[in-house]
C-alpha cells in the first residue's frame, strides 16, 4: 500500500506569528510517521518556516515555469528551493481561474519544479456545471492531458490533487462513488503516460476534506492523501485528518 500524503495548503494566510501554528502540526505530525505531511505556505513565510521546523516538508503554492529573468512578483524553482521548500502546487483551480493558467503553463511549471528536485502537487478538476453536464469525468482527463510532464523527472515525486472546483471551500463533497471513479480514470491516464510508475504516483483528494469526513476518503481506493485548505490551517483541525490517514 502507497504511504499517505496530507499535504495542507494555506493559500493566502500565514504571517509570522503563524509560525507557532505550523509548529504545532510539524510536532504534531511527529505521533503519525506511517502518513507524509506537508504545509504548502505562502512563498515569504517558506523559509521562515523551514528553519522553524527542520525536517518537516514546507513547499510552496505555485512556481514560474521560467529559470529566471524578467518576470516581475513571481518565484522561480530554484528560489523556492532555495528557500528550503522540498515540493510546490501547481495548476490550483484558483491560479487556473484568476491567473488564467492553462494547462501548457501548467505542465510548463511543473517540468521546472521537477527538474529542480522539488515534488509536485499537480491540481485538476471540473466545474459545477460540468459535473452537472455529465462531463466530469472526460474534462479531468483532458485536462490531465494536457498538463501532465511527458516524463517522471529523476528523484523528484509528481502527485495528482483532485480538487473539484465546486467542493472547494464549500463543505460540500463528491460522493465516495464519484471520488473512486474519477480517481480511478487518473490512475488509468498515469499509466497511459508513465507505464507502471503511473501506478505508484499518490492521487489526492481535496474539496472540504475535514476530520469529519477524512476517513471515509481516505478508505477509497486510489485515495492515496488529501489536499486541504481551510481545516489546514489550526492543528486542532489538520493533525485528525492526519491521524485518519494513519488508519
Ligand atoms: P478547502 O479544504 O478549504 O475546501 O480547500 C481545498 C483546496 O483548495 C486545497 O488546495
């Protein structure tokens, strides 16, 4: 069986005194060592972070597909590394919506957190209306088709977070047969594009996940972790999701 991965994502929250928080779920996080955790931050708290906490993976939220140069506000893979972050997000339905990211830019910046060493989170998902249209399932994978790396990088992880847009931050979730099929269709399209690696890649669920309703996601099969947002935020709230991965 594939270890967990709990990964939280803070998007825009987390200043300085934040710190004892993140604190508080790497130390937490310590009692669950069958199950990965990780926190994505904002990229000003990263290093903070990481000196806070040594050993606990901190990533970051997005990276620019670009080496460097002339691209003002942005963050390359090699500053996040740098920083001390050992994985990134990319392809948030929210960076696909407001920054208009599409799945080139996607794939783009995902090829140059791997080829950096950073583990990549890569995020997909439908709409509303496209669950309610019957697509689902076609968009995702289109989707994935399009934003997937040709190739696993060396040592650096790739996983998948099925983030249905609709689920996010709504408290409404999928239900466990619309979660297994859909991840069941990314397992299928990981082996179409990587072989047999494809079966080792973790796909994670993410949309309103809570200590509530954790563990029943987490007892689907190809739910292989979760990434969370608002119940990542306190320990109180993220360390039980972390223990329902540890079932
Ligand atoms: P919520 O857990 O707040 O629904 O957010 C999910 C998410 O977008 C994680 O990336």
């Amino acid at each position: 069986m594939v270890k967990k991965l709990v990964a939280g994502n803070w998007k825009m929250h987390g200043v300085s005194s934040d710190v004892a928080e993140i604190r508080a779920i790497a130390e937490g996080s310590r009692q669950y060592p069958s199950v990965d955790v990780a926190l994505c931050l904002p990229s000003i708290l990263i290093h903070r972070a990481v000196e806070a906490v040594p050993g606990f993976a901190i990533g970051g939220q997005d990276v620019h597909h670009a080496e460097k140069g002339a691209h003002t506000g942005c963050t390359s893979a090699q500053m996040l590394e740098d920083s001390g972050a050992r994985l990134t997000i990319v392809g948030h339905s929210e960076r696909r919506d407001a920054q208009r990211e599409s799945d080139d830019e996607v794939r783009a910046k995902a090829e140059a957190a791997l080829g950096i060493g950073l583990d990549v989170i890569l995020c997909c998902g439908e709409s509303l209306d496209v669950r309610e249209g019957g697509t689902a399932v076609e968009t995702v994978l289109t989707q994935l088709e399009g934003s997937l790396p040709p190739a696993l990088a060396g040592g650096a992880e790739l996983a998948i977070a099925y983030e249905p847009i609709w689920a996010i931050g709504t408290g409404k979730i999928p239900s466990i047969a619309e979660i297994a099929e859909m991840h069941a269709a990314i397992r299928g399209k990981l082996q179409e594009r990587f072989g047999a690696a494809g079966i080792q890649l973790r796909i994670l669920y993410g949309g309103s996940v809570k200590a509530s309703n954790a563990a029943e996601i987490f007892r689907i099969e190809n739910v292989d972790g979760a990434l969370v947002g608002g119940a990542s935020l306190k320990a109180a709230d993220f360390l039980p999701i972390v223990a329902a991965a540890g079932l």
